[in-house]
C-alpha cells in the first residue's frame, strides 16, 4: 500500500447557505438570525477535502450545475489539490444548495436541495470505473441517489478496493447490499434510523456496532459527538473518549472524521488509532466555523493531540 493514498469520493457537491441563530426556528416559528454566509459544502466535497488537507491522493467523482455556484464549487475542490477531471457539469439545472441553520449552541439544522446532485446516476458512473478501480478506498455518503452509491459500492468490491461508507443522511430503507462495506461509520442518529432503534447510549451503541458487522459490516463506528465513538472490528469493541472543545459549528464533524478515516486507516492499518485521529479531527472541525473553512490539515491534528 502506498503511503499516500489514493482516496476517490463519489458524492455530494454543493454551495451552503450557513445562517447563524440564537436558536433554531420551531414549526411556524420566525426567528432573526444575526448573520448569514456563503460557504462551499456537500458532504462528498466536505469528505475529499478533508482527506486531502491529511495527505490523501484525492479524486471526486460528482456533478455541478450550470449555474453562478459551479465555477466557484469546481475552483474550491482545485484549490484543495483534488482530481476534478471526474466532475461534470450539468447542463439546465442548478448545482446542489444546503440551507444550513447553525444555533449559539452549535447544534445545526440543515436542508439541502440535491440540484446536479441528482443527475449522478448509475449509468453516469461507467465512464468511471477504471478511476474506482485504480483507489486504495472508495468514500461514498446518501446525499447522491440511492442507486448510485450501490453500484459504486459493488463496482469497488469486484475489484477489491475498500469502501468506507458514511450513511449521512440516513434512508429509512436501506439496501442490504450497502451494510456489506468494509467500514461503516454513521453517527448515533444515522444508526438510529438505519437499525430502526433507539441508539441514544454507550451501551445502545455497542449493541448497534455489532449489529451493523452481523449485516454485513466488516467494521463499524457509531460516532456520538460529545461522548466520543464507538468501535467494532468483528473482534472486538471499543470506546474512543472524546476530546474537550468548545464547540463553535458541527456541521462538518462528521465529514472531518470520514476523511479522516480513508487516510489514517490506510497508513496506521488499525482501524482504532485511525478513529482516534479521525476523532480529533472532528472535534477540531466542531470547534471552527463553516464546514469546508473548519477541515482541519494534519499538523493542526497533530498540535491538537500534543496540547
């Protein structure tokens, strides 16, 4: 295995429309927000940075729109030294939108219209293949159709390359196919919806990580914000503590520490002092603003793990 691995993402692209708020809204509820920015986002394009800022090789599989969003979506992915080649423009449509509210206490709410987002379908990954199956590890997230991620899924196990997946945002019906992954890393919630049951507690999520490898699973992390995350490799489980922040915005932890996972995995070989680096690279995520501005680089993990 190369020490700098080579990490395609097939997922998500889009612009998001971050609001802060002292609170967010309730049903029927109008709220002023103090401020409002513009921020390149998509948890594919979240997850690729945040793999390439850690070292990784990083290619994007995805689709923009024709609009104003695009030529700035497909320049931030450069600036970040990501293989674009694999990112189409779609003609007649917008570019994927998220609308995300981010409260004082950092907690967030996020809609997102798919846009181009939606056109990646099936048919559109065989022009791709040959760069699937050149991948030390292929990173897929839910925000593309459903039936893509399962072809690009099966596409990397014919061909032996490793598949992380994270299931954000969780589909109530879930292909079995997409529990047989080689690491599976939902949050408490995600979980929640996927197994169908209440994944609230430290040990809901021990229970929850073993059920994921008996679907299939190689491995399995259930991250739970401030009370850490939740390891299993088949063999064994672990917890991995949680660092102390003071948490600013959330809203890319979870892709911090999917990116993560693709680069330490691969170079460390042990999937639970890769978590512990992926761990700190979401709580350094959760303590900055923005999703893309807040992906932490590997010296800053490193100054991090060492204070």
């Amino acid at each position: 295995m190369s020490s700098v691995p080579h990490v395609v993402v097939l997922g998500s692209i889009n612009m998001d429309l971050v609001i802060r708020c002292a609170i967010l809204p309730r049903p029927g509820e109008t709220v002023i927000a103090s401020s409002s920015m513009q921020v390149c986002g998509g948890k594919g394009a979240n997850q690729a940075i945040a793999a390439a800022r850690l070292g990784g090789r990083v290619s994007m599989i995805g689709r923009v729109g024709d609009d104003s969003f695009a030529r700035r979506l497909l320049q931030n992915l450069d600036d970040a030294s990501i293989d674009t080649t694999s990112v189409q423009r779609t003609s007649d449509c917008s570019s994927g939108l998220a609308v995300v509210a981010v409260e004082d206490s950092a907690q967030n709410s996020i809609l997102v219209v798919p846009g181009s987002n939606s056109h990646m379908t099936p048919d559109s990954l065989r022009q791709y293949e040959h760069l699937i199956r050149s991948a030390d590890v292929l990173v897929c997230q839910l925000e593309l159709p459903l039936e893509t991620v399962q072809r690009g899924v099966a596409i990397a196990r014919e061909n032996n390359v490793k598949v992380i997946l994270n299931p954000a945002p969780a589909a109530a019906v879930f292909p079995n196919e997409l529990f047989q992954v080689n690491l599976i890393c939902p949050n408490q919630h995600e979980a929640s919806t996927l197994l169908q049951q209440d994944v609230s507690s430290f040990d809901d999520a021990k229970k929850a990580v073993q059920q994921f490898v008996s679907r299939g699973a190689e491995n399995a992390i259930i991250t739970l914000g401030s009370d850490g995350a939740v390891v299993s490799d088949g063999l064994r489980t672990e917890w991995i503590p949680p660092f102390v922040i003071q948490p600013v915005d959330t809203t890319a932890a979870g892709d911090a520490f999917a990116g993560a996972m693709a680069v330490y995995w691969l170079q460390l070989g042990d999937i639970f002092q890769a978590a512990r680096y992926a761990s700190a690279a979401g709580a350094v995520a959760a303590s900055r603003e923005g999703a893309q501005p807040s992906l932490p680089t590997r010296g800053e993990i490193e100054l991090f793990l060492n204070t």
